[in-house]
C-alpha cells in the first residue's frame, strides 16, 4: 500500500504527470464497470453488442443497448475521482488524462486535455459516409440513417477486433513518452492495446501510481498502489496536499 505523502512527493516533483482511466474512475458515479462482479460483460456477450458483426448482425438490438447506456452516462454525474484529476490539470500538476471511458465525465468535470482511446457516447457516424454526428440524431426510428447518404450509422465507440483510431493512439503515446509519472485509475489492465500504456510508461522510467479497488497485472509494477475507491483516495490526497 502506498503513502499519500509519498504520493504527493511524486505529484510535486514530477515534470510530467499524466492519468490513464478506465471505468472504475466512473464507477462511484453509477455507471457500471465491465468485468468484475457485478460487470456489464457478465450481463451480455461483448461479441453480440461491442463488436462490428454484433452490430450488422442486428443494428436495432445493439441501439437499443447502446441507447439505454447512453441514458445512464448522460444522466451520470462527475465524482470527486474526476474533479481532482481537472483540478490538478489546473494546478498544472497534470498534463492529460488518457482515458478508455466513452462517458463523457473528465471533460464534465472540467479536464481540458482528455484522450479518448475507445470513442466516445457524445457521436454515431456513418458506415457508408463516415460522417459524424451528435447522438441525439439516433432518438427516433432504429437504427438510425445517415442524413446525408442514407446509410446506417453506428456509435462513435471502438469496437473489439476494431484498430483504435491511429491519431488518437498516437496522440496516446505521445503522451506516454513525455510523462515520468502516470497515474493509473480505475482500469482491470485487460483491453489491448490501451493497456500497453502502463507498461510502456515504466519501460520509459516513468514512476507508475495505481488507484483500483482490487489488485490488477499493473500493480506488479506500480510504485505507489492504493487499494481503494478512486473518490476517496483522491479527497485524502487533495485534502493532505491542501489543493
Ligand atoms: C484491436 C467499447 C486490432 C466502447 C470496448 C481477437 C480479435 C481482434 C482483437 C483481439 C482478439 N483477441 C484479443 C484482442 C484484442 C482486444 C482485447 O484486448 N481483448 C481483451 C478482452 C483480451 N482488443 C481489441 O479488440 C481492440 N482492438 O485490438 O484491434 C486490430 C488492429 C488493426 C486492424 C484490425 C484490428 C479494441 C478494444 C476496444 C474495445 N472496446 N468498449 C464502449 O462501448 O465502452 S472494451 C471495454 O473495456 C471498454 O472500452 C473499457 O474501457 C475497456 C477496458 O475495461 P476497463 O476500463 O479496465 O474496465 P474493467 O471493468 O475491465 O475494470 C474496471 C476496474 O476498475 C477494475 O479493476 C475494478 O477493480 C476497478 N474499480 C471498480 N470500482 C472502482 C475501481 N477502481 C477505483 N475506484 C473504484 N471506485
């Protein structure tokens, strides 16, 4: 386990920190995570609803589902995981948050600099065109067209078997490769290849700090491992440091 002054002796004396989430950052807003006990992939095979063949195998099934999510991270609110990461982005003391979250919260809470590596619930785009546009347009018939060339369109997300989108990966890395301290919250460390970036980050000298409620593969090399709610972790750490 790790000390929170030791974690603020990092935060301070790093040049470069960076965070990298994944859904237990969001999990103390009430949104789901994916695997572990009560995980979204225990209710419903991935392959159906979060793969390209899911989708064109049945387009309405997968917006249905895709639309009562939508319902619940519109509606999510930020928790104090996601106010003191943009807090220390104002302080200067964090450079970006890299996240695998499509929720929204970092930039609700403020963040300026937020990666979203697997897409994000804010857009759909056009199978035929490519065309993006805002979610909203998906609210009546299913699955919803594109306006311009009719074809069908899709949520804004990364699917699995689907590359992560190439400017974002290596805006991801880019990041990777300037920070010596990166803060890993929230992520099982399963999905590739957003959970290279730990690993990349220590191969590169940087100090790694994980926040998880439970031990993951990263915690064998984190420096700092805290096993607790992100919220709480985060209030004792801005409290101690006084920001
Ligand atoms: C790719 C969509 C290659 C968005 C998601 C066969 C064929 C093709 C690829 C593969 C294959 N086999 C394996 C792969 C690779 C595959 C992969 O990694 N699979 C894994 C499961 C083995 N990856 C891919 O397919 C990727 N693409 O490889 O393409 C390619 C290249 C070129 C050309 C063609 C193909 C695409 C991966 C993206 C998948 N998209 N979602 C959406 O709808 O949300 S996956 C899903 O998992 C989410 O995106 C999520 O972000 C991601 C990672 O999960 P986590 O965020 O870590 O969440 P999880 O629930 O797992 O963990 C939560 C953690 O929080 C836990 O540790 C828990 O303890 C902790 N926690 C809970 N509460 C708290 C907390 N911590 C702190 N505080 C709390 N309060």
């Amino acid at each position: 386990m790790g000390s929170i002054s030791s974690f603020i002796n990092l935060l301070f004396s790093s040049k470069y920190t960076v965070a990298f989430t994944g859904s237990g950052v969001s999990a103390e807003s009430g949104i789901p995570t994916f695997r572990g006990k009560k995980g979204i992939w225990k209710r419903i095979n991935p392959d159906t609803v979060a793969t390209r063949e899911g989708f064109l195998k049945n387009p309405v099934f997968v917006w249905k589902w895709y639309l009562e999510r939508f319902k619940t991270l519109e509606g999510a609110k930020v928790n104090y995981a996601h106010i003191a990461l943009a807090k220390l982005e104002k302080k200067g003391l964090l450079k970006a948050v890299i996240t695998q979250n499509i929720d929204g919260l970092h930039q609700k809470a403020g963040s300026k600099k937020v990666i979203e590596l697997h897409g994000t619930v804010k857009k759909v785009k056009c199978l035929k065109c490519g065309k993006k546009f805002s979610s909203s347009i998906a609210s009546n018939t299913l699955p919803p067209t594109c306006p311009k060339c009719g074809g069908l369109l899709r949520p804004d997300v990364v699917w699995f078997g689907e590359p992560l989108p190439e400017k974002t990966l290596n805006e991801a890395f880019q990041e990777v490769s300037k920070t010596d301290l990166l803060i890993v919250i929230g992520t099982s460390g399963t999905v590739m290849p957003a959970a290279m970036i730990p690993y990349l980050a220590k191969q590169k000298g940087a100090k790694i700090v994980e926040v998880n409620t439970e031990e993951t593969p990263i915690t064998a090399i984190a420096d700092l491992f805290f096993k607790e709610p992100c919220s709480i972790l985060f209030r004792k750490l801005m409290e101690e440091a006084k920001i």
